[in-house]
C-alpha cells in the first residue's frame, strides 16, 4: 500500500511538467522562498525527531492568465528508527504522505489550495487514515516586518479498518466524516536573509460518525488548535536552511515534531 500511494504521488507530480505551446520549458525567475504564496519549482530533504522528510514540489502553467500553479509531494517520516530521536514508537517505514495543489493570482494575492495526506501510522479513529481539503489563502497588506495569511478551508476524512460507534472494524476503506479549518500564516522579516513564521490552525469536526466527531483530535477532543513556529535563514536566493516546531494545545512544545530543512530553489 505504501508503495502504491508514493508511486501515485509521484506521477502525478510528474504529470504537472511545465510546458511552453512550443514544447519547451518555461523557464521561472527567482522566486521570494520567504512568500507562503511564492510558487517555484523546489527540492528539500529534513532531519526530524521522527526520521527524515522528503520533499518535491513542480511549477506549471495552469492555463489561466495572472496565475501560478505548483505540485509538491512530501515524504515524511522515513527511517525513524534510524535517524529519529525521542520517541520510542519511530520505525523506519514511512510516517506519512502529502500531496498538496497550489494556485495563486498574481494580480490579488489569493491562493487555492487542495491537500491530500495519508497517515500510515494507527489512531483511535482508524487503523490508517487520509484527508482531502480544499481550502482559500489571502495575502493582507504588509505592516511594518509582517505579512499575515488568512486560511480558511473544508476537507473530508477517510480511514482504513475505521472503528465504528459499537467499536466494531469496518474493514476496508470507509468515509469518516467533515471538518473545517481556519488559519493563517505569519511572517516577520528580520533582515533580508533571516525571517521567522508562525503559522496557527483550528481544526473542527462538522459532520460524520458520532467516533469520529467526538474523537478525530484525540480522545473526546472534537477540535484542535496546532502551532507552527520557524526560524528561518536564507543562504542565497535559491537555498535557505529552516528550523520548524510543530506541537498543539494539548502536546507541549518539547515534545512536538522538530525538524531541520534545507530548500534549494531548481
């Protein structure tokens, strides 16, 4: 099954090659890798606490004037037990899978985005679960060193084995139910080269099965605000190195997800 979604993953990925009429590539200009908005062809590879993370992401032409289009498919979580530190329940197969679509319009800043993820790893919904969202960003004004994000998006949820409201198992692949998201990301420019971002979201079950309503965030947790905060340093134009922290309202910084990327611009 792992195999099966990565190879899916990465043909679509390649699918989204970046064509002129005339058969050859278009060729992008540098683009601003601090920009939550920025589009680009990329490569990045990151060490965390729970293995190494993997990522690629594809420009295209969408077809509509004004607009930038991109792929990117991450892989994260490979080699856990290898690479992984503080915590005893890494192994050294994938964690988890992301395949994100992204949109934006040049001319008002606003971005679309549809976000397919797979977590192999078990949970109390299911024994492994995916999500598809579709969700709208809009940059504001920038205000001084900031630039904030707006997010606001609605997905679905799927499960494999889903645990049923008896606690019978569905076996095979079911619907779990809806939820929706509200976020936004945030910049702060410290000098041309070093930025940091914070990045909150809150989650919320809408519709589905009474499990799933009651417990997608953990047990009897309905919804869920997640934190993001990253220190980031810009080693040229097309390669920066950054520091993320992942952790949420009920899972303390120390013991969130840590990990160091480094981007290059292709």
């Amino acid at each position: 099954m792992k195999n099966t979604f990565v190879a899916l993953s990465l043909l679509a990925l390649q699918s989204s090659s970046v064509l002129a009429e005339n058969g050859q590539e278009i060729k992008k200009e540098v683009q601003d890798m601090s920009d939550p908005l920025a589009v680009y062809t990329q490569a990045g590879v990151g060490i965390t606490n729970k293995g190494l993370n993997i990522k690629v992401g594809k420009s295209y032409d969408p077809g509509t004037p004004k607009t930038m289009a991109m792929n990117v498919i991450e892989i994260k979580g490979l080699l856990g037990d290898t690479l992984g530190w503080n915590n005893d329940n890494n192994d050294n197969s994938v964690d988890f899978i992301r395949f994100r679509n992204f949109k934006v319009n040049t001319t008002n800043g606003r971005g679309s985005q549809i976000d397919f993820s797979y977590n192999f790893d078990q949970t109390n919904i299911a024994k492994k679960t995916g999500d598809i969202s579709y969700s709208l960003i809009q940059a504001l004004p920038k205000m001084g060193w900031f630039n904030f994000y707006p997010l606001a998006g609605v997905g679905a949820s799927f499960g494999k084995d889903v645990i049923e409201d008896d606690g019978a198992i569905d076996d095979g692949f079911s619907f779990n139910g809806v939820y929706g998201l509200v976020g936004m990301y945030g910049k702060m420019a410290i000098t041309d080269k070093i930025w940091l971002n914070y990045n909150p979201f809150w989650l919320t079950t809408v519709a589905g099965s009474d499990n799933y309503k009651d417990n997608a965030y953990g047990t009897k947790n309905s919804s869920l605000l997640t934190h993001e905060f990253a220190i980031n340093y810009q080693i040229n134009p097309k390669l920066n190195v950054r520091y993320f922290a992942n952790w949420n309202e009920d899972l303390n910084f120390s013991d969130g997800d840590h990990r160091i990327e480094v981007n290059y611009q292709l």
